[in-house]
C-alpha cells in the first residue's frame, strides 16, 4: 500500500506541473495513473477527483471563469 500512496503522491506533482505547463496529454496521464491506483485501492473520494479531472482535462467541464481565459489550450 506504501507503493501506492508514494505513487499518487509522485503522479499529483507531475499532474500539478504538466497543467502549469499546460501539457494536457502528461496530465491525462497522470491522471489515468492516479484512477488506476484509486480503483486498486478502493479509494472512492481519489476515484470522483479523478473523474473531475478527466472531465475538465477533457473539456467536458470547462469552469465559467476559464471560458473566456482560454485557460485550456
């Protein structure tokens, strides 16, 4: 479990650098990797963060104050 925790932790700071670079394929990444560990550990809360993600990451959900910031390039 210890395996797992370290790697949410190393996946969080490359997601947290992929979106200040604005690298939204690495931040896909990082967050398939995330929902991975989550499923395994049966961890609901990272499970729903994880699809609040993908769905921003994807555009699904794009927040009121980025639409016309063009946060999401």
């Amino acid at each position: 479990m210890d395996d797992y925790t370290q790697d949410n932790h190393q996946q969080l700071n490359l997601l947290i650098e992929a979106l200040k670079e604005k690298n939204i394929n690495a931040a896909k990444l990082s967050v398939a990797a995330l929902t991975l560990n989550a499923q395994i550990l049966t961890a609901p809360q990272l499970l729903l963060l994880c699809t609040q993600w993908t769905n921003l990451l994807s555009c699904h959900e794009i927040p009121k104050e980025c639409r016309n910031n063009k946060c999401i390039s």
